[in-house]
C-alpha cells in the first residue's frame, strides 16, 4: 500500500482551504517530517504552499527525492535562491512560517532573507490537518498494529525469569526490526524513545522529565523504559507500552505481562479496563480534550485509586493523545486542552495507576474517532497475559 497522487493532492487542498480561512498568502514549510506529509518525501528543502499552488524546492537528496515526490519539484542549491522563487509565486504579504519547529538562527535568517513579509505561525495549522486522518492512514496505522501484534507473539514465549530488562526489550524489539519497524519512535514533544517501554515492578515508578504514561530506570543519561536491572520476577507485574510501525505511521500500545497471577495488580488492571471501557464508550466528535480528561478523573475515583491515577512525580494531566506520523500529537486529552474531537482523528488513550511498591499497572489502546464512537485499532487482546516460566 504506497502513498498515491491523490492522497498527496487531498492533503494539499485541505491545507489550502485552511491557508484561505486565515488569509495567509503563502505557507514556507521546511520540517522534513511535514515535507513529506505534503510530498511523499524526505527532502532537506524547503515547501511552498499557496491557496491555490505547491511546489517542492529540494537542496538534498535531489536524485532520490525527485523520484519519490507525488508534487511538483524542483533543485535549490542556496537558501539565498528563496527569495526570488517565492517573490515569483506571491508579492510582499503574509507569510506563514513553523515557528515552533524552526530554531531561532534559522528563523532569523528568514527573516533577514524575506523583508516586507509578515510572518504568521502555521504550526497548529499542519498538525489540524494532519490530526484528521485519511482512509490510507487509517489503514496504515491499523498494519502497524498488526505488526506490533505479531512481534509480541514471537517475542514473549522467550521471556524467562531472572533475563534483565534490557534483554527482554531487546527481544522484542528484534521481532519489530525483523518486521520493518525503524527503531525510533518520533515524539512531538521532542522526548527520546525508541520502540518502546518495558518496565517491570516497582523501578518502573521512576519518573522522567517528559510527561509520559511511566517512566523506569532506563540507561545512564537516558532515563525512562527498560534498565539493567534483572528482572523478570515471578511476583512483580511487566508492562510493555510499544509502538507499530507502517509506511511512517505509528501505533501505541500498553499491555500487561507476568510468571503468575498477581491478584491485587489483576486487580488494579481491571481498574484501567473499567476506564479505558467507559471513555470508549463516553467520547464522541464535538467533545474536547479537558472534557475527557475530566471525566477520566471521575472515573478513577469511583474505582477507589484516584490518588494513584496518572501520577508519576505529580498529576501529569493527561489521559491520552493523538496517533499518526508521530505517537503524541494532536489532539492532547489533557487538562484545559480545548481541541475539539472530530471524526476520523485517532488517539490513545492511556488509563494508568503509579502504585507505590507494586509498579505501573495499565493499558492503552489506539482507537478511530467515528460518529458512533470509538473503534479500536489495535490487534492484541487487552487480557493480562500469563507467561511461560521456562523456554
């Protein structure tokens, strides 16, 4: 399933009628990640986007990225080229820039560059339009977690007690790489991660400097996911937050592993199930972030562990989030997050209990906003997986 012209263009004209709606005159887009949302490309260059022209200037890999491109495209060999090609597309006037994504002495040298233009923000602009998924990339995070689902079930019969963390991740993350997963899960938020999160026991309650669903020891200067630490104990519960991989899109995922029955853990999962079963059932199109988030709180009180909900170093403030080319974007089910649920969005949501001597306990679910509600994408069952003690 590849990236086709028609997707490209659908993509374009949505964020053209949102360039319209804003009266900007004329997008610069120059994050590698969003040149190829609008391209189908991974290009050092530079994206311009009128309400009514596209065209793509590569600087590098020029042979290889004019293959790939489903857009108009043509080389730039120096930045001091862009302000002809843009004054040839669109006379002095509103500018729309990545100012979040663009470091300051860059940005600088735009504005040096292309005096008489007013710059305007357009990074909300492109995570709005990706935030609203396509047919094809529903489709491809969906593969992702078929490929996730399929990593696992060759991966877990292999987890034995007393293997270090490290090593049961890393068996897990060769079944992903065997599978085509590239290794890096790219973050919005700028956190570093890999394929994922496996955590096991209470070391899993470390905290990191990124607001994420756990934390854990990690390596020295990386902190957070799996450690040196030798685990696999019988009595203490393993949580692996992953993510799938397709053609760029992600999907996440949390699921609970153990030796034996654990019953207050089990016990505390069903708590996450309960919740994670209740949003399902409660979000709809026309809701938002704070909405949600509020009423996953409401909903963790009445299970009797609110004290212990999403609350690793403090509340994080947060239930879930967008999924796509990236595993946190937009939209944030947070607190005061006024983003506003729409069909075909897709988000994680993320039900999680920090328990003090016992660990991390709960589950995340990647699902398809819809008119009637939630639909999942994940594969794997969500029920607490017993594990073999021995090969």
């Amino acid at each position: 399933m590849n990236l086709t012209i028609d997707e490209v263009k659908f993509r374009v004209q949505r964020f053209q009628q949102l360039l319209s709606q804003h009266h900007i005159d004329l997008a610069l887009i120059v994050t590698p990640l969003n040149i190829f949302y609008f391209s189908g490309t991974f290009a050092k260059g530079f994206l311009l986007i009128s309400p009514k022209e596209v065209k793509l200037l590569i600087n590098r890999p020029w042979e290889r990225a004019k293959k790939e491109t489903l857009i108009p495209c043509e080389p730039i060999k120096s930045l001091k080229e862009l302000p002809l090609i843009i004054s040839s597309l669109r006379s002095k006037g509103s500018l729309g820039i990545e100012k979040e994504n663009i470091p300051v002495r860059d940005f600088l040298r735009y504005q040096a560059l292309l005096e008489g233009y007013s710059f305007i923000a357009i990074d909300q602009l492109i995570l709005e339009t990706r935030a609203v998924k396509t047919p094809y990339e529903i489709e491809c995070i969906r593969k992702a977690g078929k490929m996730l689902d399929k990593a696992l079930k060759r991966a877990l019969p292999h987890f034995k007690p007393g293997i270090k963390e490290l090593e049961a991740s890393a068996i897990l993350e060769k079944e992903l790489r065997i599978l085509g997963h590239p290794g890096l899960t790219r973050s919005l938020n700028g956190f570093e991660l890999t394929f994922g999160y496996l955590i096991s026991g209470k070391e899993g309650l470390k905290a990191t400097p990124s607001y994420t669903g756990e934390g854990g020891e990690g390596v020295p200067c990386f902190p957070g996911g799996a450690s040196y630490k030798k685990i696999l104990k019988e009595d203490e519960p393993i949580l692996i937050d992953f993510s799938g991989y397709h053609q760029g899109y992600y999907i996440d995922q949390t699921r609970m592993v153990s030796f034996k029955k654990l019953p207050y853990a089990h016990e505390v999962y069903q708590a996450s199930l309960y919740i994670l079963k209740e949003l399902k059932h409660f979000i709809k199109p026309g809701l938002n972030g704070d909405e949600i988030f509020t009423k996953a709180k409401e909903l963790a009180e009445k299970t009797g562990l609110g004290s212990y909900f999403m609350y690793s170093d403090g509340d994080l403030g947060f239930i879930g989030h967008g999924v796509g080319l990236q595993i946190d974007e937009p939209p944030v089910l947070g607190k005061k997050q006024k983003m506003t649920i729409r069909e075909n969005m897709v988000i994680a949501l993320e039900p999680k209990f920090h328990l003090p001597e016992v660990g991390v306990i709960g589950v995340e679910e990647t699902f398809l906003v819809t008119k009637e509600g939630l639909k999942s994408l994940n594969t794997t069952s969500t029920k607490w997986k017993i594990l073999k003690r021995s090969v």
